[in-house]
C-alpha cells in the first residue's frame, strides 16, 4: 500500500500544536513558575477554559470554592495535570472530524483513559520510572491509536476495506490488518506520524510496537509492556478499544512487568474511574462536535463503530 510513504506528503496533515510544544518544555524546566505558565495557557482561549472547567470540576473543586482565574486554576490542580490536559485538548482538536465508522468521542474516551491509566500501571510494576518516562508513558497513551484515525481521515477506502474484512470474518480489527495491511498496521501509521511530528524516540518506539511487544526493542520493553497491559485492562473492561478484544497476556510481558494476572483486578477497577474522568474532560473540553447517540453497532465487544 506504501502508506508510510505517502504520509509525509499529505498536506492536510495535523501538526503537532505549539502551545503544547510550550507548555511540555516549560513544565519540564527548572524555572517553572504559576505566573508564567497561566499567560501561556491564556494565549490559547480554548485551553484557557478548559482548565477553568477541570479546576471547578467535582474532581478537583472539593471545597466548592470556584476559580476564576487560569492562575488559580493550575495551583488548584498542578503543572502536571496542566500538561495532560494540554496533551489531551491538543491533539484532539488537530483531528475535530466526523466520520461514518468510527465513533470519535468513544475514541478519545478510550485513548484518554489508556493515557492516565499508563500511569497507574507504571506505578504497579516492579519497574522504577523517571519523570520523562511518565510523561511518554502518557503520551504513548494518549497516541497508541492514533494511526486508526489517520486511515480514517486521509486512507479512507482502505480503512473501510480493514473494517468490511473484520465484519464479513467476524473477526477483529487487528486480525483484518493483518490481512490487508500486513506491513503497514495502524501502529505502524500512528509511529509514522509521531516521527513527522517530532515526538520523543521512546514515544514513538512505544506507539510502534505496543502491540507486538515481542519485538520492541530491549530498552523500550518496560515502556511498551505497560501500554501493552493497559490496552488489555480496557478491552476486558470494553472501555472504546476499537481494535476488539486481546488474547491473553504473554509471559514475556508479565516477566517485563513482574505482575500477575491476579494483579489485574484493582487495575480493572482504577480503569473505570479513569473513564469517568476522561467523560468529565470530553464533557467541559470538546463541544457536540462528538455526538455519539447515534452509534449503535457493535464491534466485537466494544462500541466504536458506527453502522457501515
């Protein structure tokens, strides 16, 4: 199909926003300050509110005090909580589409929830993480799909061809991949598109093979096992994964991890409260645009796919 190489050249391409360019680099530097943070979030209206929104949240508005200012907001919920959230409202705006198949409030649920969840299941394995790991933990979170949208946003055909094979076989996403685009899957587009935008190595080696962690390279193996193990977590639980349901957790993950499938229950439970969290983002931060009433299809075990 040569996707891979086609990518580069489509014009209508998202770009990676600049404000969270800013806003990860500042978070990350030793001179980060509340004042000089909130006016860079204020150059950016539509994220201004957002955080206003988070911070008056139930979530965080414990004492019902309401905020009123972006400066009040981010001490109220943290620099890091900040860049998540620019993390998440960035990139889904770069990619406000409808689509005929795929219910896109449904994905950014799921991929919202696999981004925090990263974390909890960082902090559960026998692996130690630094600051930098977490943060591409999270991005490799918020991204693992993203090549699904790029096939259905710019390879539209093919992407309908993938989702006609999984129907007509009555078999999954993944499996339909492996037969009409063997060598050019969704994890392999999305990690493409991570290279154009610049992203760190890690997070693109974790998008790549996030679902073959076999073959991830040695020093990407903690990372990958958990956004490998997070993916599972949510397909068992049905939390929007559109790719259908996993196989059972191989041994070479759990070694990476050192957990159990006995560990899985607790991270079941962490994984809808996430969900409900990232429900709260996609209700104070995305407009209608999402309207998901009218999906009604299911796709294997899981609701992203509208009627084709």
């Amino acid at each position: 199909m040569h996707i891979l190489s086609q990518l580069p050249k489509i014009k209508e391409l998202p770009t990676l926003p600049e404000v969270l360019v800013k806003v990860q680099e500042y978070v990350n530097s030793d001179k980060a300050s509340v004042d000089e943070l909130a006016a860079i979030i204020k150059q950016d209206p539509a994220l201004s509110s957002i955080i206003l929104k988070t911070a008056n949240s139930a979530f965080y508005n414990i004492i019902n005090r309401r905020l009123s200012s972006v400066k009040e907001s981010i001490t109220r919920i943290g620099f890091n909580e900040v860049l998540k959230i620019t993390m998440g409202m960035s990139v889904i705006k770069q990619f406000a589409h409808t689509s005929n198949i795929i219910d896109y409030r449904a994905f950014w649920r799921h991929s919202l929830t696999a981004a925090s969840l990263t974390l909890i299941i960082a902090d559960a394995t026998k692996n130690s993480y630094t600051a930098e790991d977490r943060q591409n933990l999270f991005l490799a979170g918020l991204l693992h799909d993203i090549g699904i949208l790029i096939y259905d946003q710019f390879f539209h055909e093919i992407f309908v061809s993938i989702v006609e094979h999984a129907l007509h076989k009555e078999t999954t996403y993944l499996a339909a991949e492996e037969v009409v685009v063997p060598k050019e899957p969704h994890a392999f587009i999305g990690g493409a598109l991570l290279e154009i935008w610049r992203l760190a190595i890690p997070v693109i080696g974790t998008v790549r093979y996030h679902h073959i962690p076999r073959r991830a390279p040695e020093n990407l193996k903690k990372l990958v096992a958990v956004v490998h193990l997070t993916e599972y977590v949510l397909c068992k639980r049905n939390i929007g994964s559109f790719e259908g349901q996993f196989g059972e957790v191989s041994d070479d993950v759990l070694q990476v991890t050192g957990l159990s499938t006995d560990d899985f229950n607790p991270l079941y439970e962490k994984a809808k409260e996430e969900a409900e969290k990232a429900d709260m983002f996609l209700k104070v931060g995305v407009d209608t645009h999402y309207d998901s009433k009218d999906n009604n299809t299911n796709f294997g075990d899981v609701s992203l796919l509208k009627k084709v």
